[in-house]
C-alpha cells in the first residue's frame, strides 16, 4: 500500500521518486497552477460563448452603461460603471492584502499573516455583497418596458431620458388577480403580476405626446437605441404582449434575455468561486491562528490559495471588461 | 523556496498602485466614451474597445507576473502554464466571434424592425 500513498507526511514533501521537484515547484503548487489552467478555460468558453452571442445580435445587445446605473445611497443619480469600478477596487484589493500575507509568510510573521488573510477575507464578503446588490437592482429593474408579440423590447423615454413606466402610466379601472395554486386551476400558478397592464400602458402612451418608444435596435452612426415617432410608435405598440419589470432567465426589460442568462451564469459562477476563495480562506485563516503552518515550517498552503484568489481576481478583470466595458 | 525572505511590499504596493490606474483609465474612458474613439472603427471594433482590451491585458499581465509570483516560476512552468492557456483561448474565441459574425449575417435580416 506504501507505494500508492501520493502524501509523505514524514519529511512533508509530497513528490515521489526521489528529490526531484519537476520546474522547482511543489505539488501542490503545480497542481493548483493546473487546475487554474483548467478553470480559466472554463471561464473563457463562457466569455467566448458571450463574445459569439453578441456578435450574433451585434446590432440590438444592450448597452452596459443604460443597464447597470445604480450607486449606493445615490438613489435616482445615474451613475453608469461606478459601483463596478468600486468592486473592481475591493476585489483587487483584497488581492494585495492576500499577497502581503504571502509575503509575512515568507518572513514566518504569524500574526502578519493572520491579519492580512482577515483583511482579504473581509474583501472577499464585501464583494459578494456587492455582486448581490447588483442582482437584486437587475432583477428588480429600474424602468420597466413592454414586450411585444415577437420578443422585442419597447422603452419609453422622455427628453431624451429614459423613463420609467410610474413615470408615465395612469392607473386604469382595471384589476387582474394573480393566479396562485389556490385559486383559478388547482395547482396552476403563475408569476408576479407587473404593476400595470398593457392596456393602461398604451393608453397613457397616447394620452402623452411627450413620451417616445426607444426600440433595441443601435443606430450604427451614433451607437445608441433608435428612438420611434409617435406614429411608428403606436404601431409597434399595437403588438404589445407584455409588460416588462426587471430581467430573469425569460424577460429581460433591458433588452435581450440571453444578455440577463449570461449576465447571471457569468457573473453567478465567478461568485461562486469568491464564495468557495472566501470559504477557504476562512479555513487557512483559522489554521495560521493555530499555528498548523508555524509547525510545518513554511507557509506555503497561504501561498496556494493566494493563488486561487488571484486567479479569481483576474477572473474578474475580464468579466469587467467585457460585461462592462466593451 | 526558491526565491528570497525579503519582503517584497514596497512591489507589492508598486503594482497594486498601476493596477488602480489602469483600473481609473478605464473607467474615465468608460463614461466619456470620446467620439473619436467610440464612434470610429479599427480591425474590426472602436479603438475604445481595443483600449480597453490592451488594458484588460495588462492588468492581467500585473496579476499574474507580481500577484501570482509567475515571474519568480523555471521558465518551463511559466510557458507550460501562459502558452497552454493563451492558445487555446485565442483559438476557441477566433472560431466563435466568427461564426458569431456569420450568425448576424444570415439572421439580421430575418429580423423585422418595421411594424
């Protein structure tokens, strides 16, 4: 059985067949360097299936900045990009304080290491808060839309603005209840009823010359979302279908639905792994506090999660740019 | 291990301030979004765009050579680990934004923008 055993716990080196260590690495470094090989891959299929997607529907996707304007305490403030950027920040901060505990590593400072692996995973939790606040806005929505027969998209806007449908829509004499297992089919139910019908939605749009339709489709001289006359306006709305409050894996007020089931693939399994970095890290935090890696001699288990964390940074970087940016 | 117990910090403190820079750069460019930038094109995209990307590069560039220590790896490993990755990514992303584009020019003008 000795032989099959990968882990010589006597002298804590753990490759076989002699002194050799292939590239002067450990192996667990190695095999941490291989699985991120591995996981980058994975990301960039995802990205790379968002690329073709997008390349696919080049001239309807939603325009970033128009989606994703919510800032902390700033409420009705559009502030395209800056809570990103902020995460951004936190992220690739708490990959400096994970380098710096790599680095008191180095020099064996326990209690350097502890306090900066706090630090990182202090980062860590405020990200993934962060990621969750964003949600909840994207699947709340912050205008609301209509949707037509064939799966457009119909927003409203005003001076040039966007606007939401409160802004706009007077209250019919109307009321629809929302059919739940208990009432209408037995064990049928449906989803939350939006705040208004389409009926009322057409009807305030022609009582208010003020209000103009944006359609998706991106005028290619000046890259925004065509606006629609009055007239044409009233046409598209003859199809109306729906009306459209916040985005899910079916609608989508921002646009395109596929654009809502990347954004939550994409993003969701990048916070899955800040979720599981954090978790470990709070497991390397504790055994650095009971000096597990003062005994080995070296603090190398501190260096292999500092690099799964970093890749989950870089990870980031990316998302970043081509969710956000490009 | 292989590399040194000197500390590194000062480093450490160097790259994380560049880090932060291009990080600005990009959101400034991200929110004035300049016409001549935005609404021009160059090999196939805005040379806003192909900012952004070159940043993106550099970025992760920063990340792995100081972060994750790649600088401090035998030649080999370092090469084993970047050129695996990068072909393989600049490969599968080439097939897919072209068989994207080729998407948009059969399906666009399936899709009716005139009611």
């Amino acid at each position: 059985m000795g032989a099959t055993i990968a882990v010589n716990s006597e002298d804590k080196t753990t490759w076989n067949g002699g002194g050799n260590r292939p590239f002067g690495a450990s192996y667990g470094k190695m095999m941490m360097w291989f699985f991120i090989v591995s996981d980058a891959l994975t990301f960039s299929g995802f990205l790379a299936a968002y690329g073709l997607i997008r390349f696919k529907f080049i001239d309807s996707w939603p325009i970033a900045d128009e989606v994703f304007t919510h800032f902390p305490f700033l409420h009705g403030v559009h502030a395209p990009m800056y809570y990103v950027a902020l995460m951004t920040f936190i992220l690739i901060f708490s990959s400096v304080t994970m380098v710096l505990a790599v680095d008191a590593g180095h020099q064996m400072k326990k209690k350097k290491v502890a306090w900066y692996m706090l630090f990182t995973i202090i980062g860590g939790l405020i990200f993934l808060g962060s990621q969750a606040w964003e949600w909840k806005n994207f699947i709340g929505g912050s205008y609301g839309a209509v949707q037509t027969t064939d799966g457009k998209i119909l927003q409203f806007v005003k001076d040039g603005h966007q606007i939401a449908l409160s802004d706009f829509v007077v209250e019919g004499h109307e009321e629809r209840v929302q059919h739940t297992r208990k009432n209408g089919l037995w064990n049928e139910s449906e989803g939350t009823l939006p705040s208004y019908s389409v009926n009322e939605v057409v009807n305030s749009y022609k009582n208010d010359p003020s209000v103009l339709i944006r359609v998706e489709k991106i005028d290619l001289a000046t890259k925004k979302k065509q606006i629609l006359s009055r007239e044409e306006g009233e046409r598209y709305l003859l199809n109306a279908k729906q009306v459209v409050e916040g985005a899910n894996l079916h609608v989508n007020e921002y646009g395109n639905p596929i654009f809502a089931d990347f954004f939550f693939f994409i993003t969701g399994f990048h916070g899955f792994h800040v979720f599981s970095g954090v978790l470990i890290n709070i497991i390397i935090f504790f055994n650095v506090l009971l000096g597990t890696y003062e005994k080995r001699g070296h603090y190398e288990m501190v260096e292999k999660v500092g690099l799964y964390w970093h890749f989950v940074d870089l990870v980031w970087v990316f998302v970043f740019t081509f969710f956000y940016l490009v | 291990m292989a590399h040194a117990h000197e500390s590194n910090t000062k480093r450490i403190w160097m790259v994380f301030g560049i880090l932060s820079i291009i990080t600005i750069v990009e959101v400034v460019f991200g929110i004035i979004k300049p016409e001549v930038l935005h609404l021009t094109s160059f090999l196939g995209t805005s040379p806003l765009n192909w900012i952004f990307i070159i940043l993106t590069l550099a970025k992760a560039y920063g990340i792995t050579w100081a972060f994750m220590h790649m600088e401090g790896e035998k030649k080999w490993f370092r090469r084993a680990v970047v050129w695996t990755a990068v072909f393989l990514i600049i490969y599968l992303v080439t097939l897919l934004l072209i068989e994207g584009g080729y998407l948009f020019d059969v399906l666009s003008p399936l899709i009716k923008w005139n009611y």
